[in-house]
C-alpha cells in the first residue's frame, strides 16, 4: 500500500474533483496527479534515484504537497523540517540525511549554501525568487516529463520525519509506504471520511501529524484539502465559511482560541463536523466547553512521530471519555510496563510501549538509539499512561516530566488540569525546579485569561482545595504566553531553564 497510488485511483474515478485548495489557485485530482508525475520525472533527469533524500525546507503550499508526493513516487526519500529552521537546527539534520536535493525559499538559500561542503553541492529549488545557483519549482516541473517508476516494496522508507528536538538531538524517524498509507488508510475509516468532506490545513504540514491526519487522510479519501500558510485565528473562521469545511485538526490550544472566539462573535460553523486532537493532551474543561458550544466532541487521539502517528483515539461514535486518548487503532499492541517491561494491570501509571504495522523501521544514522528505543520488540514511547477497565488509555505526563518531590510523584498534568478550571487561567504549565531540600519543587506558568483579575495566592488556595498538599504549586508566575513547538507542544524544558 502507498499514499501515491491513492492519488492514482481518485484521478481515474474522480478527474475532476478538487483535491488541494489554496489562495493561490486549486489543483484537481487529474492535475495534481499530473504535477507530481513531472516532479518524479524531474527527480530522475537530475539525477535523484530511489532510496536518494529530498529536503523541504517549506510551508504549507501546494509547493510542499506536489514535492512530497512527487518524491514519494519517484521513490526517493521525503525529508520535510521546520520552515523557520536557522544554522544550528540545520547543523542537526542536514549532514545526517546528507540530501541530493533541496526545495526552500530564496531567502534560505544562502544558509544553505553554508552546508555544500558537507553535502556534495546538492540540487537546489527555488519556490519564490531565482538564481543561478537554482532552479524554480516551476523549471524543475518542466525538466521532462513521461518517466515510469516502479512501485516501491511496502518495507521501503518513504519519509524521514525528525522529531521535535524537544528533549534533546533530534532523531530522523524512517517511515515506510505502508506505514504512512495504512495509517491514513485507517485513519480515514474510523474518522468515517468520505469524498465529501473538506478539510481545513493550517497545522504545519512538515509535521507527521498535519501530514496524516489532515493530508493523507483526505487524499486518501477522495476529499479536498483547503491549504493554508498557517495558523490564523480571522483566516480560520473566513475560511471556514467560504469552503463549508467540514474537519479540522488542531492541537488544544488552537481549540481553546476558536472557542474564546467564538465566545465574542458568534461565527457560522454549521458545515464542521469533526474535530481532532493531537500533540498534546486536551484539557477535561477545553473538552467539556467544546462539546456544551458545538454539540459534537473532539476526538482525542495519540501517537508520535515514530508510530506514522495514529495509534488510539477516541471513537467518533459511542462512549467518549474526558481525559482519554481511547482505544487502540486496528493492529496496534499497547502495553503498559514498569521500569523492568513487565507488563501492569488496570490502573496502574507505567511507560506506554507499542508494536503495530504502522511502526518506523529506526532511527537513519542511529543504530544504538533504535536498539534503545525498540527494546524487545516494542517501541518504547517515554510516556506514563494507565489503561482502565474498559480499555482506554490515559496518558499522565512524558516520563520526564514526572517531578520528584522528596520522593513523592507529582504529574505535571494532574496540577494543569486542575489549574484549567480556574475561570481566570487561559493557558497553564506546570514544571519541576530545583531544591536543595526536596530534589525538585513545582512551579506553574499561567497565563491569564484577558478581563479576569487574579492573584497567585488566589490560585495557590485554588489548588489547596483541589490537591494533595504536595501537589499545590510552591511558585505561581504569570506570563504572556508559553513557549510552544510549531505543532503546539509546550517546551517545557525551556520553562525549566528559566
């Protein structure tokens, strides 16, 4: 199975359709089929073989879309990164996936320049601009055209996605034709996706999350993908209104703004029918507030970059559970383990492993971090979770995160949750800082919600009543905002560094 040969049938039996949508101008499913044949075609008159890395340096656009399927085709290896990527982040990824092409923005190219004598001069595409040390997307489209491609194995690696680097390295995650086709495959299924929906595409589609659930996902389906540059509050509503977008993924704090909002000018929204949620954990008063607004819930799901991501999420239809990233994926094994991988029982906090078909083959360039990573033939996640009786599964912080205070285990999201509630709390995180006396102490940011006065004892008597003594916040700082990943994780080890 793979995402390209999607394309291909929605192109036999739907020529017509619009498949992407953007500002700019709309590609038909005919057309974007077209295109990405001439970037696969183009690919191979440069000189790009299978198994070769393309690098995208770009954001949302059809730009990136026809690269990422073009490469795909051509049986190269994808390699989006961050857009906003300066020196250092580059110094992280480039010499590791050591690419035969690059696709960015003229305004990055002489950084990249800065590489060349690492990388063997690579190919360089221009989406905007010119030079003569490049060629435009547009003459790269126009190279040649009527190549054939074999259809790469299942077990070839498609994509190399790197994570976030918010722990540390970042690490490219080899993901396979089948992995990302199969999860979109089934992603579409249980998000019961039909070629009338419309999606809305503003999270960061060099990520893997934006990828399948927004992207392939629709693709996959037949439906149209509404492409925008990136997360905008005003383009969110305008947009949603002039296509009758039907679905929209987004992390929890992007819900927490629609909602705010939404709250002040009632917009029209009747066409959406389904919201998703990733990256983070959706707070149980964001979950509850969205239903009470909207009438239908977000579903809640969980994975990483390494899983293509999907593995659990709550079902769209039956029983929802507040707090839960739900139930299994079709083919995915969960397990939850102590420290010695022995399996626990309902109920008990443990590190979340996994194995599924959806699973990356490894880290590139990394042989002794897969070997870590994928200990006895589960890929473990470094979350704590628990399973309850029924089978949901509740994630309770990165394994990290976990704050020791004088022995006690203190779960930086039991303190958020509650803290969530406060009507004067917007945003919160919670973190552990240094003590000489107890190891570590807790802390949490807040950011205020804009109107509502409130003080940190307010707060801090808050938590008194909803907390083990323990657990209540020794520091409470307010702040304007808190420092986020592009796909709306908070950095938490920057507040931790503050």
């Amino acid at each position: 199975m793979n995402l390209v040969g999607f394309v291909d049938y929605w192109a036999r039996e739907a020529p017509s359709k619009p498949a992407l949508v953007s500002p700019e101008r709309s590609l038909s499913y005919a057309e974007f089929k077209r295109e990405t044949e001439r970037f696969a075609s183009a690919l191979r008159e440069l000189g790009v073989n299978p198994g070769d890395r393309v690098f995208s340096l770009l954001p949302n656009s059809l730009e990136f879309i026809i690269s990422f399927y073009g490469t795909l085709r051509a049986g190269a290896i994808f390699v989006p990164v961050n857009p906003g990527y300066q020196r250092q982040d580059l110094a992280a990824v480039l010499p590791d996936c050591t690419p035969r092409m690059i696709i960015t923005s003229q305004e990055k190219l002489p950084l990249i320049q800065e590489f060349f004598p690492e990388l063997s001069r690579p190919k360089v595409v221009l989406t905007d601009g010119s030079s003569p040390d490049a060629l435009t997307f547009q003459e790269l489209l126009e190279l040649r055209e009527g190549a054939s491609f074999p259809e790469p194995a299942d077990d070839d690696v498609a994509e190399l996605i790197y994570t976030s680097g918010t722990t540390g390295e970042p690490k490219g995650a080899m993901l396979t034709h089948d992995g990302l086709a199969r999860n979109a495959f089934v992603f579409s299924q249980t998000m019961k996706f039909t070629p009338d929906d419309i999606s809305l595409l503003m999270a960061p589609v060099f990520h893997i999350a934006a990828q399948t659930c927004v992207l392939n996902v629709s693709l996959v389906s037949g439906a149209t993908v509404v492409v925008y540059k990136g997360w905008n509050l005003h383009r969110f509503f305008e947009l949603f209104q002039k296509y009758g977008v039907t679905y929209f993924f987004g992390p929890p704090t992007l819900y927490i703004q629609v909602l705010e909002a939404y709250k002040r000018d009632k917009h029209d929204l009747s066409t959406w029918r389904t919201a998703f949620s990733g990256a983070a954990p959706v707070p149980e008063e964001v979950f509850c507030r969205f239903q009470e607004v909207f009438g239908f819930p977000i579903i809640e799901g969980y994975g990483l970059s390494e899983t293509s991501p999907v593995i659990t999420h709550n079902p769209i239809e039956g029983p929802q559970k507040p707090g839960s990233i739900g139930r299994p994926f079709p083919g995915v094994e969960i397990r939850i383990v102590d420290d010695d991988d022995r399996e626990l029982p309902p109920g008990e906090v443990g590190e979340l492993v996994t194995r599924s078909p959806y699973l990356m083959k490894g880290y590139w360039n990394k042989p002794e971090e897969t070997a870590e990573a994928m200990r006895g033939g589960w890929f473990h996640t470094g979350d704590l979770a628990y399973v309850d009786e029924d089978g949901y599964y509740y994630i309770v912080d990165r394994k990290k995160d976990m704050i020791n205070k004088g022995g006690c285990k203190v779960y930086p999201r039991e303190v958020e949750e509650v803290l969530f509630k406060h009507p004067a709390v917007l945003e919160v995180a919670v973190v552990g800082v240094t003590d000489p006396l107890r190891g570590e102490e807790v802390k949490a940011y807040v950011v205020p919600r804009p109107g509502i006065e409130v003080s940190v004892r307010e707060l801090k008597n808050y938590c008194k009543e909803n907390l083990a003594s323990y657990k209540v916040p020794r520091y409470i700082e307010f702040v304007s905002a808190l420092p986020k990943t592009t796909t709306g994780k908070v950095l938490r080890r920057l507040l931790r560094e503050k």
